[in-house]
C-alpha cells in the first residue's frame, strides 16, 4: 500500500527566508506526487505535481518541490517566504490505477514577519 | 469557471440521523471523489464515482454510501451518524480518463458535527 509521511507537524520560518516542508513517499512503481495547500475554513488547493521528467517542479505562488528517488522524498520549497504562506500543507501520492490521492497528515507551516 | 461547490457549508445532525452531502465538479469534469477530513489529519479516500457508478472505495464502513447524477453531480450519505463521524467532508473533481493525470480540485468541503 503506497503511504505519504510528513515528519513535521510544524515549520516556523521568518519572513523572506527560503522554506523547506519535507516529505517522504512509499509506493510501488512509478510515484506521482502532488501539493496541496489548505487555508482556514477552506478546501485544499493545489500547488505543484511530479509526473515524470525534471526533478525540479515548479508550481504556484513560487513554490518548488524537488523529486529524489533515491531517498523517496518530495519536499516542498520557496525561496523567499511570505507571511501569507501561513497554512496547512499536505503532501499527496496518486493511486497507480485511478486518481484517488493518499495524504500524509499535513504541515503547519507559520512565516512570522 | 465555476469551480467544485459543496452544500450545505455546515450541518449539525444528532448521533444515529442520516446526512446527505452534495457536490457539484468543476466544469469538464466527469469523476467525483469524497474525502473525510478529521480533526488535525489529512484527508482520507472515502470513493470515488465515475459514469454514475462507484470505481474506488477507501476502508469505510457500508454506513457511507454515494450516489453520482448524469449531469456528474455527486451526494454523499451517512447513516446511523456516529460521534466520529464529525469531520470536514471534502468533494474532489478529475478526469475519468484511465490513468489521467490531472490533479484533483477541491471544493470548501462541508464541516458535519454530530452531537
């Protein structure tokens, strides 16, 4: 069963300094790998994918994730961060067969100014 | 581009009521999925519904039940409501296609509190 581990329940970083949320997959075969962001009182929206290709994903609002297979991670990068990337973020991979998306159990993160 | 909507917002049921939930998909969109939301977790794979028939189901009890229309809406229903079933309830839209690779997007869930 593919499985999404995010080892930090909260991230604090000052405001213009680069982030990282960390993120690391099981699965077998091919992993595709997603970012959602989470607002108060909102849906999740989504950041950036891993299909295939360049280790480097680029998405929105600035953010990047890098892929590394050979340490089954995905984590979640800015390299200037903003007080209003304060939310919840949860790392997600995709069911090999269909779209259904595992969650890991999200990431606090809080940019103070 | 109306994007995935979800009613009601907010709904308050007595434990052993029945709930249904509704989702509308973004446009274009033919492949509905539920997602259950606790409290301080990450969503969780409830089904998910494509040509009006259930393609996936998550570990959920038969309590959970779905439904999709032919113009793709969805409703999610829950019966003999337990106390855990409080949770937000999050409506995901794709494409069918077998193996898309279109991510999912969201509606603002529906935030269920049973009492």
């Amino acid at each position: 069963a593919q499985s999404v581990a995010q080892p930090e329940d909260q991230v604090n970083v000052a405001e213009g300094n680069p982030l990282t949320v960390k993120c690391t997959y099981s699965v077998s075969g091919n992993p595709y790998l997603f970012w959602y962001v989470q607002y108060p009182n909102r849906g999740l929206q989504f950041l950036l994918k891993y299909i295939t290709g360049d280790n480097l994903v680029k998405g929105s609002y600035g953010f990047e994730a890098e892929f590394n297979k050979s340490q089954t991670s995905f984590h979640l990068k800015k390299p200037s961060a903003l007080v209003s990337d304060s939310a919840l973020y949860f790392c997600a991979v995709r069911d090999a067969g269909y779209s259904t998306l595992t969650f890991g159990k999200g990431t606090m993160l809080l940019v103070s100014p | 581009d109306a994007g995935v909507t979800q009613s009601p917002t907010h709904l308050i049921k007595t434990r052993g009521q029945q709930v249904t939930l509704r989702c509308s998909p973004k446009s274009g969109h033919d492949t509905v999925s539920w997602y259950q939301q606790a409290l301080g977790q990450g969503p969780q794979f409830i089904f998910q519904y494509y040509e009006e028939e259930e393609r996936q189901r998550g570990n959920f009890p038969d309590r959970f039940s779905g439904h999709q229309f032919p113009n793709y809406s969805s409703e999610l229903n829950v019966n003999a409501l337990l106390l855990g079933d409080s949770a937000l309830y999050l409506c995901a839209s794709s494409s069918g296609l077998a193996g898309s690779l279109y991510e999912q997007y969201f509606g603002p869930g529906t935030r269920l509190t049973v009492t």
